[in-house]
C-alpha cells in the first residue's frame, strides 16, 4: 500500500475529525475539532474551534485507521488543531503510545507560549514548529494567533541548553513555501538568521495543497530548487517534504472539521 488513506471519524457529539494515513507508514492524527490559529492558508481552522478532543478520541482515530486494516509505524499530531493547547490529552497520547513503543511527533505553532518547555521535553520522536516565515510582518499574515517569532526564538534560547543533542535533532522548523509571501531573499535570509542559533534543527520545506478558497499557491518547482539551494548553502539542514505530504488526499493544509448528519456515525474512508 503506496498511497494516502483518508479517514472521517464521527465523535460522540457528531463532530467529525480527519485523520490522514500516509503511504510512508505515518498516521496524521488531529488534536482539536477544529482550530482557532486562523492560519489564512489552512482549511482546517475555516469552521473555527468547537473544542478540544479527549484523550479517548485521539486513540479512536488510531483504532479506526487499524479498523480499515492499516497499521501504522508511527504517528504525528499534525492534523486539524494546535497540540499545545490540549497538552494534557496530548502528553497523556505521547506517555500512552511510547509505552506501546510507537512513535509520535507534533506540530506545533508554539502558543501558548508558556507551555512549549512542557511540549518540547515530551518523550516525543520529533516536534516541528510551523514558522513559515523569517520576518514578523509575514508571520503575522500568515501565523495571525502564533507568539511571534522573537518570543518563539527567545524561548528555545532559554531552553536549549537543557535539551540533549539527540532531543535538539529531533526539533525542526516547518516552512512553507508561498509564491510572492515568503519566498524572497529578504524573507528568506531572515529566517536563515532566525535557525543560525539552533544548528540541530532541521528545516522542512514544504509545498501549499490546493485549498478551495485560497489564493496561496506555491511557486514551480523549479522555484522551489532554487530556495532549496539556497538555504541548503546558507548552512541549514533542510529536507523537503515527500510525496506523500503532496498528495491531494490528505495533503497539509487540507484537512477540515465536519458535522455528521443527524441518525448515524457515518465514519468512513474518505481516499
């Protein structure tokens, strides 16, 4: 099996969350229904927020995913909804699955900022966080509820010299690449600058799914090697994202929440 398998998972309330099994062996879970970041470049905040999921629904959309027949060699909550803000069902999820030993990352925008130290020294296999921009007015276009990037900076400074050199390889950057937004030299020098401090960290270039509704696109490829260049040889480590993550079904970006209709579950398998 080579290719993404979306899964609609109905909650008790008739909420209905995506979950995202990608050909690589990941399982793309979601951590809210919904979400409030406002991210313009997302559909997955579109309906807002309507609330945290409990920890018994994070582990419903792994027993659904294994229901259809997948099994997954690890999971990342990068689905619909900001991890850090359900912290307490998401380091419970984490401690669970470690013990089952199946790895789990998270992506996070870092708010709210005075919990990030708790996320970061999780036993987790990797947490990103979505930056997406090197200077403050297009992080604020694009990340409109983040912290910001100089308090986001000012926390890993605090915090990175008590992290391990393994836990530092396994922090990184999410960036994703916008024709005409963050895909300039200014916009990109900055962030060169803003990762210099953190050399451990990996940067994941990242390429936009078509969002109905959105007018952000991502530059040709041929673009998108020329950035790779140039932040490869500004000394970044960079990694550009596999072909699974830019597939439609189920690509970043495109995940949404749902209401079932009334009179049944309605879970399904959407891809």
């Amino acid at each position: 099996m080579t290719e993404n398998r979306k899964f609609l998972v109905t909650l008790d309330d008739g909420l209905q969350v995506e979950a995202v099994w990608y050909g690589s062996g990941t399982l793309c879970l979601s951590s809210q229904a919904g979400c409030g970041m406002g991210c313009p470049f997302c559909a997955s905040g579109r309906n807002g927020l309507q609330r945290n999921l409990r920890l018994e629904e994070l582990h419903l959309q792994l027993d659904r995913c294994r229901q259809a027949g997948v099994e997954p060699r690890r999971l990342t909550l990068s689905g619909i909804g900001e991890p850090l803000q359900n912290l307490a069902a998401v380091s419970s999820f984490v401690a669970d699955c470690r013990r089952r030993k199946l790895p789990v990352s998270v992506t996070t925008t870092g708010a709210p900022l005075a919990s990030l130290k708790d996320l970061l020294k999780l036993p987790h296999n990797g947490l990103m966080l979505s930056l997406h921009a090197g200077t403050d007015r297009v992080y604020r276009r694009l990340v409109p509820s983040g912290p910001g990037l100089a308090l986001l900076h000012r926390q890993l400074e605090e915090v990175w010299p008590e992290l391990s050199r393994r836990q530092r390889r396994r922090l990184g950057a999410n960036y994703l690449l916008l024709e005409g937004v963050n895909d300039h030299y200014e916009e990109l020098s900055a962030l060169v600058a803003w990762l210099r401090p953190f050399p451990e960290m990996t940067l994941h270039l990242l390429f936009c799914n078509p969002v109905a509704g959105s007018a952000y696109r991502s530059p040709e490829r041929s673009e998108g090697d020329r950035v790779y260049r140039f932040l490869c040889q500004s000394g970044l480590h960079v990694r550009r994202a596999n072909r699974w993550r830019q597939q439609l079904e189920g690509g970043c970006g495109t995940l949404v929440l749902g209401q079932a209709a009334p009179g049944g579950r309605q879970d399904r398998i959407i891809g």
